[in-house]
C-alpha cells in the first residue's frame, strides 16, 4: 500500500473539512465515517493500492482535543467579556 499516496487524496477530498487549527498538517477533518469509506473506496478502485481497510473508531487525536479546547476557552472568553460589557452598561 501506498500511504502517502492514500493520506494526499484524502486530504484533498477533504481539504474543506479541516478542523485542526493547532497543525494544519494533521489530517483531522469534520467528514462522517461514510463519506470517509467512499473517498477510501474511490482511492482503491482508481488506483489498487488499497488491500485491507482498518477504521478506528477512537483514535488519541491529540492536537484535535487541545483545538476544541481552545474554541471552547475562547467562546467562555467571548461570553465572560460580553457579560462584563452589559453589566457595565447597566
């Protein structure tokens, strides 16, 4: 198999998917195991490189938490400061 050739077309497919804001090279996207399994599929009708397909269905993703927990900070900072604005203009 040939993965880098593999990890570069589901990059592609899913370029408009990334999520990982800490890594843009991680391949961390917001697609559904579906549309996952078809670009898979369609890698290994295309090319044949494709023998065994192993799906993960919990992986560490480490730099995809610590990304979600910066959103979830910034949103609570987002909010804190808003409150402090009405309570200022009160």
């Amino acid at each position: 198999m040939y993965p880098a050739l593999v990890k570069a077309a589901c990059a592609f497919a899913f370029s408009d998917k990334a999520v990982n804001k800490v890594n843009e090279q991680r391949g961390f996207f917001n697609a559904s195991l579906d549309e996952i399994l078809q670009v898979v599929k369609n890698i290994k009708e295309d090319t044949g490189v494709i023998k065994n397909v192993h799906i993960d269905k919990a992986p560490s993703a480490y730099e995809y938490r610590r990304t979600q927990s910066m959103e979830r900070k910034d949103q609570a900072t987002s909010l804190n400061t808003t409150k402090l604005v009405d309570n200022e203009t009160a």
